[in-house]
C-alpha cells in the first residue's frame, strides 16, 4: 500500500529528506523545519492511521516499513535521508537496520531503541490501555492526559493546548489500532543492529528531555543536542533543529 505524502521540489542530484512524524501526527509536523532544506527534495510522508493515511493500517512494524518503501518507489525515491521523530524515528530505525537500498542516513529525534525483556510487558500494558481510551473516549479527554505524561513535563500550558487541539482532527479508531501494531513493546532492542550497521546515524534530543538524553547516550552515534525544548524538540526549537539538521547535511 501507498502511503499519503506530500512532495517538495528541490535539486535532483540531492538526496531526498523523507519526513516521518510522531504518534498522532501528520505530514504537517517537520514542514518548519523541512523547507529550510529547499535545495533537497522533500516527502513529508503521513503514517498508517494518520492524516491521509488514515484509513491504512499496518499489523507491526516490518509491515510499516514495507508500506514506506512502496510510498519511496511510487516517487522514484532512490537516494534519500530518513528524519523521524518519536514514532517516526522508531520506524527509522527499525528501517535502518534492515539496510534498504537508497538510504544515505537515518537522523532521529526522541527515538526509543527498544527496551528490555522484563519492561515490555508493562509497557503492552499501558500501551492497551491507551488504545481503549482512543476508542472508546472523546480525543479531546484523551490527549488532555496523554500530553500530561512525564514525558510531555516540559511543555507549557499553551504548547498542551496547542497540541490538544491539533490531535483531535484524527481519528481514535485509527490511531488506537497504530498504537497497538507499533507499541514499544513490540519492538526488538535494535542497539545491537545499529552499532553494525554502516548507514550513517545521527540522533537528536532536546536538553531538557533527560529521558531521552540518557537513551541517546547509550548508542554508538552522535548525539545532538537541542537547546531550551524537551521531547517534541523540533516544534519547540525549530531554528535549533535546523540547525542541528544542517550541520548534520553540511548544508
């Protein structure tokens, strides 16, 4: 299946910059960042049960990254860099792993490489949970308390709402079932796989988001920090994103 994107022109001997965004949002969430890149072509791609890919499901992870590279060969995308954030970093680990053909480099913010046997349970656990409440309460409730999460402690009360009010024009079926094919939980520890592997690999976090910092500094890949943001960096820095994404492509 072909997954929702949206195509910026840029120089064709370039790589493209393939965009992929959080949990709940859309093709949207990099386009601050993305076109200060305009030399590079761009594809800010909506993920299964998100934005135009709302009515796309994917069963795990293997089956979103096959997804993503039918949506890279429908746009003739043969020499491209991966930039996720969160859930979009997971995926572009994931991918990172399994040595696709094109990709020049993986740059990922707030992303978790995988946690251990004796975590994943609690975390299906919670995961679950979250699920029902996407199904089953008004999105408005939900995000109230998902953007609460510890996580989330550095955002402001405005920031909360912002996001609040940008999250409910999905929908909670479609991001319920995401949630469960793509929980933490499902994925494997992928710090192994990517010591071995050879695409370059650059990740990136807010200095506040302690979290974060401390996962980042357990891979064998340098790590980048963003000044004055927490987890969702690149909406509370955009200048210190880019920058940190431009030092990373020489830009």
């Amino acid at each position: 299946m072909i997954l929702h994107a949206v195509a910026k022109a840029g120089e064709a001997q370039r790589p493209w910059l393939v965009f992929l965004h959080g949990f709940a949002g859309d093709s949207r969430e990099w386009m601050e960042v993305g076109e200060r890149f305009s030399r590079h072509p761009r594809l800010y791609i909506d993920l299964p049960g998100h934005g135009g890919s709302s009515a796309l499901y994917a069963r795990d992870l293997d089956e979103v990254c096959l997804q993503l590279r039918a949506t890279l060969v429908s746009y003739n995308i043969l020499n491209y860099w991966l930039v996720g954030y969160s859930l979009g970093g997971r995926i572009a680990m994931y991918s990172c792993c399994q040595n696709p053909v094109g990709l020049k480099g993986v740059v990922v913010e707030g992303g978790h490489p995988g946690l251990t046997a004796a975590a994943r349970e609690a975390r299906w656990l919670s995961d679950a949970r979250w699920a029902q409440r996407f199904r089953h309460e008004p999105l408005t409730d939900v995000f109230n308390h998902w953007y609460r999460q510890p996580v989330f402690a550095g955002l402001s009360a405005a920031q909360r709402r912002e996001l609040v009010a940008i999250r409910c024009d999905n929908s909670g079926e479609a991001l319920a079932a995401m949630l469960e094919a793509t929980s933490l939980a499902g994925q494997p520890n992928l710090r192994p796989a990517l010591r071995r592997c050879d695409i370059p690999f650059y990740y990136l976090c807010g200095e506040h988001d302690h979290k974060f910092r401390a996962l980042g500094a357990e891979l064998a890949a340098p790590c980048l920090l963003i000044n004055d943001a927490g987890h969702n960096a690149h909406r509370e820095n955009p200048n210190g994103t880019a920058a940190c994404l431009a030092h990373i492509l020489r830009y």
